[in-house]
C-alpha cells in the first residue's frame, strides 16, 4: 500500500484532491511519504554487492546513484559503499538483471494513400494490410538486500516490465532505441527500489474547497474574500477563515481550508483533527479522505526518521 501511495504522490501527485488547475485557488504543502519498506527505517548503510544477468552492472550503478541522492530535510538517507571495500555496512544488494529483445513479422491496416491528384495531393486514402515488424523488450529485475547483522534477507522484490512497438511499411517512425528503452526500465526499477527503502518529501498545490452553499450572504462574502486572498496573501486567507469560525460558522468548505492551513503550517495534529472534523460534516468526501491519507502517510514517515534519528545518536 505505502509504495502504491508513494507513487501517487510523486507521480505528478496523482490524487484527485491534488488537482492544480489553472483557475482553481490552491495552497501549497509540503510532506514526506514514508518508505515501502519499514525494514530500512534502522539500516544506515547499504553496499552495493553482485548484480548479475545481462543489465546486472547498469542497475547496481543506477542504485548506487539513486541511493546515494536520498536525503530527508538535507541529510543524506544512507551510506552507500559501492564495490569492494572493508567498510562493514549494515546491508547489502544484490540482484539479477535480464532484458530479452524478441522480433516478429506480422501484418496489421494502416491509412495510405491510393490515389493521387494534382501536385501529388492524395485524393483517395484506404485502410489496407502492410507488412510489419513487431519488436517486444521483456525486462525483468531481482533484487535482494540482505542484513548483515543475522544474515536475513529484508527485502526481495521482482521488477518486470516490457515494451511493444510495431512499425510498418510506410510509416513516418522507426523502433525507438532498443538501449535507451532498457535504460529507462533500469531507471524505473531504481527508482521505486529508491521509494522502498527511504521516505520522500514532496511539495504540491493543493486545491481548496470554493463551495458557499449554505452560507449566508455575509458569510459567502467573507468567505469568497478569504479565497481571493491565497492569490497575494495565503497566511491572510488563513487567519480570515480562522475568524469565521471563531464567529461561529460551521462548513465543509470553511472546515476543510483551515486544514489545508494548519497542514501547510505543519501543524499536522490540528489539521488532522480539522479533516475529521470535515468528514463528520460531509461524510467521505473525497477530498477529505485524501487530506486524511496524506496527513497519516506524512506523520508515519516523521515518526520513521524521528526513531532513525535516535537510532543514530545512540550509536
């Protein structure tokens, strides 16, 4: 579940509620989702051990970069030793690599030109059979870390992916590069190893709830006020919605936003307290449980490197 989160998160922040359209008002927060794997939260250093298979080398050089750039609030999240060394290190990877590239004939419709006009202008175009060349790549990565301190494996994930590109007689594009396809599957497999083992901050617009039905005509206007102001000022916005509800006011909309306020403060207890508050209003909504996900992903990564942390003063 956390790696599915933290691929929402970072891939372009994939939440519904995370929506930054142009004309939407939106507040901006920062967080950290917590690593896939809770196994490393107490692994300080990791070698880089044998890779095997035809892509073996290209994926250890890629971990070794990618788990080398890990940081948490500017502090490096590991130790990497690549290669031999006499440095002890706390775990070490390993793994196999294979990319299988397999070619075939076929034939498939393709739009073409039948007839032709005056300067050459196509007049007549027909759907008709061409021969073509399919070609799938076939990617498939093991990786192992294991502990040094009682041999036990912590981790092992298998990383398949595979591409299918077919090109035709006639057509305006040739098969990509078979090498530049398998490196960005190499990338991608380090990439989410690198979300396993380490947590990842994050900085995203999150938009606001706009709704003022149910307000009163006072308040619709105090709140729409407050909602212009996150363009210039968004502490101002915040200390207005706080106000209405000093004042008595009760709305999903007005509830939520103060959320999104304390959560962009950091205060992650009262905006949690806040989003409940929210779904006791307006049970399920869907932005609200996102906000909900969010915060609790957010406060179990801290609580991960907060035991890193105390971890590491006691050694």
């Amino acid at each position: 579940m956390n790696r599915l989160l933290t691929a929402a998160i970072t891939g372009l922040m994939a939440f519904t509620g995370l929506s930054t359209a142009a004309r939407a008002e939106v507040l901006t927060i920062e967080g950290m989702t917590p690593a896939s794997s809770s196994e490393f939260s107490e692994i300080q250093s990791i070698s880089i051990g044998r890779f095997g298979g035809s892509d073996g080398r290209a994926l250890a050089f890629e971990l070794e970069d990618s788990l080398s750039a890990a940081s948490v609030f500017g502090q490096p999240y590991f130790d990497i030793i690549g290669g031999r060394s006499a440095v002890e290190s706390d775990a070490s990877l390993s793994g196999h690599v294979t990319a299988g590239i397999e070619e075939y004939e076929t034939v498939a419709k393709r739009r073409r030109c039948v007839k032709r006009g005056e300067k050459d202008k196509c007049v007549t175009y027909k759907d008709i059979k061409v021969d073509c060349l399919t070609r799938k790549i076939d990617f498939q990565a093991q990786v192992r870390a294991t502990r040094y301190s009682d041999g036990r494996s912590i981790y092992a994930q298998s990383f398949p992916d595979n591409e299918e590109q077919t090109v035709c007689s006639g057509d305006d594009q040739d098969f990509a590069s078979s090498e530049s396809v398998i490196r960005s599957m190499v990338v991608e497999a380090a990439s989410a190893i690198r979300n396993d083992f380490a947590p990842r901050e994050y900085r995203v617009d999150v938009r606001i709830l706009e709704s003022r039905k149910g307000m009163t005509k006072v308040e619709g206007n105090f709140f729409k006020a407050a909602i212009k102001m996150t363009k210039s000022n968004a502490a101002e916005a915040c200390r207005m919605w706080d106000e209405a509800a000093r004042n008595g006011q009760v709305h999903i909309s007005l509830t939520f936003n103060r959320a999104l306020c304390a959560e962009q403060r950091g205060d992650l207890d009262s905006a949690l307290a806040l989003y409940d508050e929210a779904n006791r209003i307006s049970p399920g909504k869907l932005e609200v449980i996102e906000s909900i996900g969010r915060i609790s992903a957010h406060r179990r990564a801290l609580g991960e490197w907060e035991l890193r942390q105390s971890g590491r003063r006691e050694s």
